[in-house]
C-alpha cells in the first residue's frame, strides 16, 4: 500500500512539474540565463588564451632561433640568411627580413613579414598578430639575441588558433550540458516542493465540498475514509517539511536564533542601536554583554575601510560588504564585514544584521607568503646575477682557448662607441643600485671593426675595472682620445662618485685576471692593443687602457658638423685633414 502511495506521488510531482506553465517558465529562464553565462565566459577566456599563445609563440620563436644559431659564436649574414631558409623549409616559420642596426635590410627568405623594423621599434613588444591570415610577426633585436644583425619573422599561427577554438567549442557544448541538466533538475524540485502541494490541497479540498454524503456542501470529518482525506494529509504532510526545512535554514527566526549562527553576529534596529550579539560577535570585541558592545563601537572598536563607524552610521549605510578591523585592546583584528537590512511585512524597515568573519590568520598566511616569495625573489635574482658573471669568465676562458681568436676579422662597419657601453651597462641595470649614472663618459670617438668583438672588447674592459673595485657599486668613467690621427685611446677608470677627477684604487679580485687575459686577446682580433692594465708604473690604481682602429671618416664628418670639444687630439685630426 505504501509503495503505491510513493509511486503514485512520484508521479503526480513529475507531471506537475512538466506541465505546470510556472515550472516550464522558471526553467526557461534558469536555462538562458545559464546559457548567457556560458558565452559571456567565451569572449574573456578567447582573449585569455589568445595571449598565452602569443607568449608561448614569442619563447617558441626565440627557441627555435637560438637552436638555429649558437648566439656564443660569431655568424654573417650568409649563416643568418642560411638558417632562415632551414627554419621555412622545417618550421611554420614563413620567412623573415634580416636588418642592420639602424634598420636597413640586408637580406630575405621566404613569404617577407609585414611588420618594418621602424614599427618594431615603436613598440614596447615588439610582437603582432594578424586575425586574418592566422600570421604572428616578431622582430628580434641583435643585443637581445646576442646576433650580429637583428630578425624579423614571420611564423603560420593557424595551428595554435586552431586549438583554441576547439577547446572554446568544447568548453560552450559542455557548459549547455550543465544549463539544460540545472534548468531540468530546477523544474523537478520547484514542482516537487511548490506545484505538487498546492494542487493536492486544491482536489482534496474540492473533493470534500463536492461530497455527496450528508451535510452537503460542508467538510465533514465522520465517516470520511475516501482519497481526499489521503491527499490533504499528504499535502500538510509536504508544507509541514517546506515550513520546518525553512525554519531550519534561517529565515524568519528573528533574533532569537541569532546564536545559532557559527560566527560573529550583531542585530541592530532601524535607529542603529545594537539589539543582540552571540557570543562569537563579545568575544570578538572583547566584551561581556550586549551594552558593552554598543559602547565599544561608540567608542571607535569598529573601523570600516579606516574610518571609525558607530551604530547609526551602520543604519545609514544600510546594506554593505566591505573589509574593516575591531580594536580590542591593543589589537587590531583583520575583518569581512557584510550588513543587509530585514524588513517587515509592510517593507518598512525592522533593523539590521552585521556578520563579521576574522581573517587575522589568513592576512598574517598572506603576509609571511609575501616575505617568503620576497626573500626567494633576491636569492634568485643573485643567483641569476652570478651566473651572468660565470657566464662572461667562461666566455673569457673560450677566447684563451681558441687559437682563432686573434685572427683578424673581415667586413669591418663603423661602431659608435656610446652604443658599446649602453649594452653593456643594460645587462647591469639589474643589480641593485646600477644606474645609468654608474657609466659616465665624455665625448667618444667612433669605431671601425666587427661589432661582436668590439663589444667585446668593451665589456671584458669594463667588467675587468668593475671586478677590481673596492665599491659595492662603483662608479667608471671612460675617456676616449684620438691618438696618431687613427687610433682611439680610452682609458678606464674607476673615481669616486661625488668627484670624478679622483680616481680609487684597486683590490684583489680573482676574475679580473681572466678578464684582462681575454681583453689582450679580443683586442688584438680587433687590430687594437691593450696598452696597460694598471693605473701606470708602481701604481695600484684602478684604471685600464685600450686602443682600437678609429672611422677616420665618420669623425671627420663630426669635426666638419660639430667638433666636440671635450675630446683630446681632435684639433690635431682636423689641422692634417686640412692639410
């Protein structure tokens, strides 16, 4: 008998649940709203992913270059165009522009990038994305790659977008899935709890008016054994477990079930005055009863986004979710603070409630995660530093190995010298306290010769006096002079920060050594000399001395435009140019 009874009430919420109109409008609307979720979620996650694969092309694009070019040795421009073709023919790479410094083209392969070296260096990421042909464009500067001419690719990116419009197309079917399985289960339940209990109030009510017993007309108790008894008893048998789990859950309980509540709470009137507090909210606040917890807000124990707020700026304020703190004692104690206004049956106001969640553990967690995460960003932005440094005494070591090395080099070009330093000093602007101010220099003349060895030449000289220094962060100031109308002298010195005609002395260092060994030998290659390591005889100076080819014709063109006039030994190259 009972399990016809549940069969037969199982089927009654099912068809009231699919053919009540309120249940198929309510899961109408659970299901678009659902749906329009899912594709406001589309457009943020494509642009999400859309830039983790541009990330993931430029590191790609770059890996396969430095597979391509062992960036330690030096290549010419028949190595770089040789490598671009081998990129088209094995990668989706397309083709690629090859540039000097001052951005004219030395050579091309395959399908040429749209993208110009003049816009590249306009941009702050020197990377594109074209949504049309699915291309993505990268310009690669030379100092960047350790290259001697810089690159601009062109790489087929279908593949990737590809991907990430399949992931999206599965994301949105799944999300479909879900809304048609809520919008489903919404209706069941919604004709389970409110559709099914008022039509079997409904029948068993005009059941018992339409009986044709006696007292025709009325609800008669005697003698009713029928199924409209069975029906009305099921019926207050469902508001009876709608009305307890309600009762359950909150609502309506007024402030009497205010220490139920697993966390601090406070009620306050219309007016602002404090009417109850569970235990949770005294402890919180330090207090014994409910006056003493109105006093203290009073008093200032309650800070609202660092603003003191009493009782009846709360009611003011009405219903607000912010963070805030409670003084108790000498403490300050970390808070969620959340407040919604209740209301009365005529929706006038009858006060408000105020939970407050203590979030000291969690702020003190974040807090000790933000030094940890502090501390290890130093140690590896140290360790990063010091493998830069065993990185240049390798490459050092490298050169005195190599019995090639002072070999001359062919297809000398015309280098600023100012150039040479700035690249240098860019790779230590990220010690701590490294300035450009660290660098000075007066007016440089320029250079003849190949780039990669005379920056070479540069950076083993200045790391050599910066190894040797007493200074955690010193300061070097290199002069450059015309010697012999052909020549450039510069001459590397280590002063004193406030006083630059003051030079300092040098100490002990174990890399300087190997530094200034592969100085004597890149310097040769460069068809230069060392002159001196040292400030000069029976001297401990901090100080070194070079002398590289100097672009007679480029400084000629200076003196002609704007002489400078803090070099030494221009006038002398001007007066023989005359003659």
């Amino acid at each position: 008998m009972s399990r016809q009874k549940s069969d037969k009430k199982s089927g009654s919420f099912l068809s009231a649940a699919l053919g009540s109109r309120l249940c198929r409008l309510v899961g109408a609307c659970v299901l678009v709203a659902l749906v329009a979720m899912d594709m406001a979620f589309v457009l943020p996650s494509y642009i999400y992913r859309k830039s983790e694969m541009l990330a993931s092309l430029e590191t790609h694009v770059r890996d396969l270059v430095a597979g391509a070019l062992d960036n330690r040795a030096n290549h010419d421009l028949f190595d770089m165009k040789e490598m671009g073709e081998n990129l088209v023919r094995s990668t989706p790479v397309k083709g690629g522009r090859i540039t000097d410094a001052i951005g004219a083209e030395l050579a091309a392969f395959g399908d040429a990038p749209f993208m110009t070296w003049q816009k590249a260096r306009m941009m702050a990421h020197p990377v594109e994305f074209s949504m049309s042909d699915k291309r993505f464009e990268i310009f690669l500067s030379a100092d960047a790659m350790r290259l001697d001419h810089g690159l601009l690719l062109r790489y087929d990116a279908s593949a990737e977008h590809r991907a990430i419009l399949d992931d999206l197309v599965k994301q949105g079917a799944f999300g479909l899935f879900i809304a048609f399985g809520v919008a489903l289960i919404t209706m069941l339940l919604l004709g389970r709890l409110v559709i099914s209990p008022l039509r079997s109030i409904t029948m068993a009510i005009e059941h018992s008016f339409n009986d044709s017993g006696a007292g025709e007309g009325k609800i008669s108790v005697e003698g009713v054994t029928g199924a409209e008894m069975t029906r009305l008893c099921d019926a207050i048998n469902d508001l009876m477990f709608i009305a307890s789990a309600t009762a359950e859950d909150g609502f309506g309980g007024g402030d009497s079930g205010i220490e139920d509540i697993p966390m601090p709470m406070i009620a306050l009137s219309e007016h602002g005055y404090v009417t109850a507090a569970n235990a949770d909210a005294l402890a919180l606040f330090g207090v014994d009863n409910d006056v003493e917890i109105a006093g203290a807000i009073d008093k200032g124990a309650l800070q609202i986004e660092g603003h003191t707020c009493t009782g009846k700026q709360l009611a003011e304020q009405g219903a607000v979710e912010t963070t805030c703190e409670v003084l108790a004692g000498k403490k300050r104690i970390p808070c969620l603070f959340s407040s919604s206004e209740q209301s009365r049956s005529d929706g006038s106001s009858r006060g408000f409630t105020v939970l407050l969640t203590d979030v000291s553990e969690l702020v003190s967690d974040m807090r000790e995660e933000t030094e940890r995460r502090s501390e290890l960003e130093q140690k590896l932005r140290a360790m990063k530093l010091r493998i830069n440094d065993y990185k240049q005494l390798f490459d050092a070591c490298m050169i005195l190995l190599d019995s090639s090395a002072s070999d001359p080099e062919n297809g000398p070009v015309s280098v600023m010298s100012e150039m040479l330093i700035t690249s240098w000093l860019s790779e230590m602007m990220g010690r701590e306290g490294v300035t450009q101010n660290n660098v000075r220099h007066n007016s440089l003349p320029p250079l003849v010769g190949c780039t990669s060895s005379l920056r070479k030449v540069f950076r083993f000289a200045l790391s050599s006096v910066w190894a040797r220094s007493l200074q955690e962060v010193p300061v070097i100031y290199v002069q450059g002079s015309i010697v012999d109308q052909k020549s450039a002298q510069f001459i590397f010195r280590e002063i004193k920060e406030s006083d630059e005609q003051k030079p300092l002395h040098a100490a002990d260092s174990a890399e300087a050594p190997v530094l200034i060994a592969a100085l004597s030998r890149i310097v040769a290659k460069a068809k230069g000399a060392l002159i001196r390591a040292h400030g000069g005889k029976d001297s401990d100076l901090n100080e070194l001395v070079i002398r590289v080819p100097l672009d007679t014709e480029t400084m000629c063109t200076i003196i002609a435009d704007s002489p400078p006039q803090d070099m030494p030994g221009v006038s002398q190259l001007a007066d023989s140019e005359a003659a």
